[in-house]
C-alpha cells in the first residue's frame, strides 16, 4: 500500500516570498515606494512572539520597511484603538496586522473594524470578507490564500472537484469556501455539530481541515485518493511518560495524519505544511495593498 504524498511547501512559499522581493523592488526602482508592514502584539504570548518575529524578519529579508509594536498585556483598548488609528495615517504603512489572539479585555471585533480595509492584510475586515464573497477584488487572508496555491500547485485546475471544508471560522473556513467555490468546485462547509461529519467528509476530493482540534479527522473519514489540507495547529502532551512528566508538548495537526496517508493522494503535514505559505502570502498581500493604495496594479 502506497503512502500519501506528503505536500512539500516549503519551495512554493520561498517562490512566493522571491517573487514579493522581486516586486518590492521593482516599487523602489519605478515608483520610489516601499512597501511596509506593521505587525503589533499585545501581550506576551510565545507563540505569538515566534510568529511576529518570523514575519518582522521575511518581510525586512523581502526588502519592505518593517515595524514591530510590542504593547503590555494590560494595555487598554483606547490606546491600541489609538496605535492603529496611527498606522492607518501612516504613509509608511500599507499593511497593518494585530496579531491575534488579543487579551480578553479587548474587544477584536472593535480592534479589526478600526484597521483601513486598504491596509487589511490579514483580510478579515468585513469589507474585504464582502468583496471577497462577492467575487471582487480583495485583500483575502493569508491562510486561505497559501491553500489555495498549494491546491492550484497540486492539482491544477479545480474545477468540478467536491471540496469539504471543516470550520466555519472567518480567519479560514468561511474565505476557503469562498475562493474554492470562486475555482468553481462544489463546497460543503461542515463543522462539529454536522450530521454525520464522517460521511461528509467521505465525500471530499478535497479536504480541508480547520476545525482546531486535535486529530478529531480520522483516516476512515477520507475518500480514496482525496487531496487533505490540514490548517490546523495544536498543542498537545507527547504520549512518551517522560516527556509528558517533563511538561513537552508538540505541534500536530486536525487530522490524524498517519492514518490519513494511508488513505489519501495528497497531504500537508502539520507543522511544516501551510504555516509557510501563511507568512508568505502575508508579503504578498503586503505588495499587493501598497500597489493599490498608490493606484497601481494589483
């Protein structure tokens, strides 16, 4: 019995990283712009903390200007509401991302609603998340937007392919039904109150995993041959007594992925998979805001 491919991501996210710089470049040389990006976090989340450093570090590797605000985590809402409002007037910034999750005393919603949607590079502004459904161009989030490469790279031409979403959350499920429904498949967004969940998902060519809990997709629950996209990411204790003791955890996915590769055609691992398609789109989405907002293609 043949194994899945294992989905390697890792070149795609460095050509998209390159043809980001390429593009920089070429605003610099043409135009005399720079692309910027403004990353804040609130709090001291260390994963959080991994994930703003990574993207601080690939966009200044990628040439833009690059900001980091570190705010406490007892920051209040006026005053982060205050940051953002500055970065919106900023005419250094062209992209702006508050790193979720935020403190319980902040209200995202708000924190969200306050960004330019010109300078939503995390796409999640309702009105990006209303041009997106509505087939227009728009700043679409960057995990959605690294599956759908990663699809496109696989598979190529989507058409016609039943695809499964697992989720319904507005930073994933919700955009990747709505960019695989744009490739023309036929999409089933399911969740964990679906009847039936299993039987849904043995219906999928393509299935996407962002539910966010940990292996809850089994092996018996993928079609023969399907494409699984895993975007999950979770924490949990090692099964080893002594690593479990000495308090280690590791990072795996929402699908059970050795017994999903043993059924499926193609699969992402998790970590590994989409992770670095995310910060790469994010460069792009970068490139692609500061064109815009300086009447240029993009």
């Amino acid at each position: 019995m043949s194994l899945a491919e294992v989905i390697d991501t890792k070149a795609l996210a460095q050509a998209v990283r390159a043809q980001a710089a390429g593009e920089v470049a070429q605003l610099k040389a043409e135009h005399g712009i720079q692309p910027g990006l403004a990353v804040v976090l609130v709090g001291e989340d260390p994963a959080s903390q991994v994930y703003v450093r990574s993207k601080g570090e690939q966009s200044r590797e990628a040439g833009m200007h690059s900001e980091t605000h570190l705010l406490p985590a007892d920051t209040a809402q006026e005053d982060l509401l205050a940051l953002v409002e500055q970065l919106n007037e900023d005419p250094k910034i062209h992209g702006i991302l508050v790193q979720m999750p935020l403190p319980r005393h902040i209200n995202e919603k708000m924190i969200l609603a306050a960004i330019d949607p010109n300078k939503d590079v995390d796409g999640l502004h309702v009105v990006n998340a209303g041009l997106l459904a509505s087939g227009m161009p728009a700043l679409i989030p960057c995990t959605p937007l690294g599956c759908m490469l990663v699809l496109r790279q696989t598979l190529g031409d989507l058409a016609g392919k039943r695809a499964v979403v697992v989720g319904r959350s507005v930073l994933v499920g919700r955009p990747i039904a709505q960019l695989l429904l744009q490739a023309d498949c036929t999409v089933t967004i399911a969740h964990s109150r679906t009847v039936d969940l299993p039987g849904v998902c043995r219906e999928a060519d393509i299935l996407v995993a962002a539910v966010g809990r940990p292996q809850m997709i089994k092996g018996d629950w993928i079609k023969p041959g399907a494409t699984v996209i895993d975007v999950g990411i979770n924490r949990v204790p090692f099964r080893d007594p002594v690593k479990a003791a000495a308090g280690k955890t590791k990072l795996v996915g929402d699908v059970a992925f050795k017994e999903a590769e043993k059924v499926a055609a193609y699969i992402t691992p998790v970590p590994g998979g989409i992770g670095p398609m995310t910060v790469a789109c994010l460069l792009a989405n970068t490139v692609t805001a500061a064109k815009r907002i300086n009447g240029l293609d993009g």
